[in-house]
C-alpha cells in the first residue's frame, strides 16, 4: 500500500464541498454581559489564541477570556469533563473518544504547520535534508550519530559531525507528537517492524527506549531544551519557528510524499492544504500529514477547538458560537494581520462553511 494510502485510510470518507458563500458573519455582535470564556489545550495555538484574546475584546468587551498552554492531550481531556468550553488540540479525537463522547465537536479553526529544530553549530546557516524515516531512525536508536549513512546520503557535500544525536519529545501529552508521530507512520515503509506497526501514533506513545533522550513540556520547552544543548533534535509547532531561530536552531527541509524537500511558507502549507482539505468529512476530523503534491510540506495540521455541542445556557452557547465564527471570518480572526505573525493560515472557504455548520450545533 502506498503512504498516500495509508494516509488516507487513517481517515476515511470522501465528500462533496459544500456550497460556499454562507451568511457572513456580521460586524456588530450582539453584546454579551459578565462571561467568561475559558479555553485550554495546544500549545501550537497558544500564541495566536493570545492575539484572539486581545482583538476580540474590542468586539465584545463583555466576554472575559482566559487561555491556557497545558498541551493537547489536557484540552481534549478538559472539553470532555466540561472544565473549559474550549478545548484546543492539534489532533482530532480518536475514534473511541469520539463514540464515548458524541456532544465533543471537533471544530476546525485554523492550519498550522510544525517543524524539526535541530542544534548543529558545524552546519553554521547551511541547510538539513531529513525524511520520515530517517526521523523515525533517530527516535527509535537506529540512527545515532548526525554523519550515519542515511542522514549523509540525504545531505551530499554537507559535512556532519561525527557526534550522538540527542532526540528530544514532548514529556506531555501533545498533539505535537499525534502530528510527528503520524509522519513517521505515513512515510515510513510497509513493514511488520516499520514505526507503524511498532509504535503508532497518538498524543502519547509507549517510545522506544533512546540512550540519552531528553523530554521537555510545551513548543516553548522543546525550544530551551533544544537550544541549550548541542546535537539535539525535536519538533516544535510552527508558531515558535521564529522562536526557535532567534535560538541558533536550523528548521530542517522535510521530504514530502513526491520526493522534494521543503520548508515550511505560506505557500507549502497552503499547497499541502488543498491536496487533502476536499477529504475533510463531515465531523471534520481528517489527518493533513503527509499531504501528496511536489509543493505540499509534509507537516500540517488543522488546529481543533473541542466544544461540548451542550452548553450550561442560552447565553453561554451564544457567546461561545459568536467567538468562533469570529475566530474563523477573514473579517475576524482569520485575518492576515493575525494570522501570519504566528505562521498559520486561514481555513479553505469549504471547510469555513463545515466548520460554520458544526459551530451551529451548539446550544
């Protein structure tokens, strides 16, 4: 079976696109009185979510938000037991936890992209050429040092040292490892002793035992930790890529499913996107990684707000059904002015319209 394939068939359903050109969401929302809204979970969004915060008290002043970086695995988990009215997450719930929970929406409201950092002060500026399953290699102690042969044979004329790589994961769970975790799944090979057959992938997974990984908590820890120590690499969500080159760490150019090595840009992610977004079904809960096309960076995500389809009140389900449609509008928080200085792009027209559908099952 080819990765395309699996990719695929880790999500299945094929649909028509809706019809686009829904209501818009209007200027003016109505005014909300003395709520407050609060929102936990990815870390990956946490900065934009910060920026959202700030723009949209200027459009309801009434509605008192909070947001909180805990990691994907912990808004999942918080949107269930109801804790919070949004749970944010880089990955969709699973199958089980979507069947044990069906007033869960899994909500799309944005595209990301993630990136693998890597500490190597020899290549001073030159660029790292890294694929699937050498990453897979690296996690699960095949490939241990940076000048090995898989890596060499990637990189011709670059000179890599001959020193033990440090991988570095996430220690919480982290729809940051449900979306690493998946590349090194899709793309690696059929085999009965592939990174697919043997691990899998998840926000948490039972990982190989590596003499000398280092764990870290949050995109802004895999940063410090990669930052401070010399030969490690780790994947960071790509709102903390300037982050991370303010750091000294090199993004590594990724092989996508056609062969090319990319970087992450508006226009990959956006290629990437439109290979695979028409696949999205109706509860919206479809795998970006791994996308075909010689453009598509092979690393991206839709980012998920969790929200119970049941809300405690009128108002609440209102307040929490107009942020967002805001959070989602190209007049709203899917403006560029927002977006782009955390590196995520805007929700394909279509898949606004199925999100806008989910958004009003809530009440």
């Amino acid at each position: 079976m080819s990765a395309c394939s699996k990719s695929i068939l880790h999500r299945t359903g094929y649909i028509a696109a809706l019809a686009v050109g829904l209501t818009a969401l209007p200027i003016a929302i109505a005014q909300s009185t003395g709520l407050t809204i609060a929102e936990t979970g990815s870390t990956l969004i946490y900065p934009l979510f910060k920026g959202w915060i700030d723009a949209y008290s200027k459009v309801d002043p009434g509605v008192h938000m909070t947001a909180g970086a805990t990691g994907s695995g912990a808004g999942i988990a918080q949107a269930i037991a109801r804790q919070v009215q949004i749970g944010t997450s880089d990955a969709y719930m699973s199958d089980n936890e979507a069947m044990a929970n069906p007033h869960i929406l899994n909500i799309p409201i944005a595209i990301s992209a993630q990136t693998v950092q890597v500490n190597l002060p020899e290549l001073r500026g030159r660029g790292l050429k890294l694929s699937g399953p050498v990453l897979g290699g690296i996690y699960s102690g095949t490939i241990r040092t940076w000048d090995a042969a898989p890596i060499a044979e990637l990189n011709p004329g670059v000179s890599l040292p001959h020193h033990a790589i440090v991988p570095v994961r996430r220690a919480e769970g982290s729809g940051d490892t449900f979306i690493f975790t998946q590349f090194l799944s899709f793309s690696g090979p059929d085999a009965h002793d592939s990174w697919e057959q043997k691990i899998g992938y998840g926000t948490t997974v039972n990982w190989p035992s590596v003499s000398g990984m280092l764990t870290a908590t949050g995109n802004q820890g895999m940063v410090q930790t990669i930052a401070r120590t010399p030969y490690a690499i780790g994947y960071v969500g790509g709102s903390f890529q300037d982050d991370a080159a303010k750091a000294g760490l090199i993004a590594a150019m990724l092989q996508n499913q056609d062969g090319q090595f990319l970087l992450p840009t508006p226009a990959t992610i956006t290629a990437a996107a439109a290979e695979l977004t028409p696949r999205t079904p109706v509860d919206e809960r479809l795998t970006l990684v791994f996308a075909p096309g010689s453009n598509s960076y092979p690393l991206i995500n839709y980012e998920y707000a969790m929200v119970s389809d049941q809300q405690p009140n009128q108002q609440t389900a209102q307040a929490v059904s107009n942020f967002l449609l805001w959070c989602i509008s190209p007049q709203g928080g899917s403006a560029d002015s927002l977006l782009k200085p955390v590196h995520f792009i805007a929700l394909p027209t279509s898949i606004r319209a199925r999100s806008e559908l989910q958004i009003a099952k809530i009440h």
